[in-house]
C-alpha cells in the first residue's frame, strides 16, 4: 500500500510538472493567448486602413472631385482659368521668421 502512495505522488507530480514546464503548459498559453492579442489589434488595425482604402477607390470611380483634389495636393495642377500664386519669402526673413524687418 505504501508503493501505491509513493507511485500516486509520483505520477502527481509528474503531472504538475507538465503543466507548468512542459509543452503546452500555463506559460505557453498565455505566451500564445498574447499573440493571439497582438494579431487581433493588427487586423482590426488593418480592416481600417482597408475600409478607408475602399471608400477613396469608391469615391475615385464616382466623380471627379476626389481626382481634381489629388491633382491640386499631390500634384500641383490647377483650372484653366485659375492664376497660380506663389509666395517666396527672402532668405533673411525665411532664415530669422522672430527678425522684424525694416
């Protein structure tokens, strides 16, 4: 009887010992519950950037005021009729901008 004890305690801890060291055990799992995390907040990070990729493709094919506001900010262009100004500041005011000039 004192063998079958001594075998129970044994087998016990045996099995202790997989669940907290072994493959599979509490650590791994929470290591693997944490990427699951990780994964989860990039795709919703990513389903964002899709949606909002989906809508300016969908409001590039409706109309031409999403293409004329890429052609003014990325590009430069402008109307026919528009007249195009251009500031330049002299090299002394853009060096100083606090200077007061005189």
């Amino acid at each position: 009887m004192k063998w079958f004890i001594s075998l129970l305690t044994v087998l016990f801890l045996l099995l202790q010992y997989k669940l907290w060291v072994g493959e599979g055990g509490v650590p791994e799992i929470l290591y693997l519950e944490k990427q699951v995390e990780n994964q989860r907040q990039l795709k919703k990070e990513l389903e964002e950037r899709n949606a909002s990729l989906s809508a300016e493709v969908e409001d590039l094919k409706q109309g031409y005021g999403a293409i004329e506001e890429r052609a003014r900010s990325e590009l430069g262009m402008i109307h026919k009729d528009e007249q195009f100004y251009q500031i330049i500041q002299s090299s002394s005011s853009a060096a100083n901008p606090n200077s007061k000039s005189q």
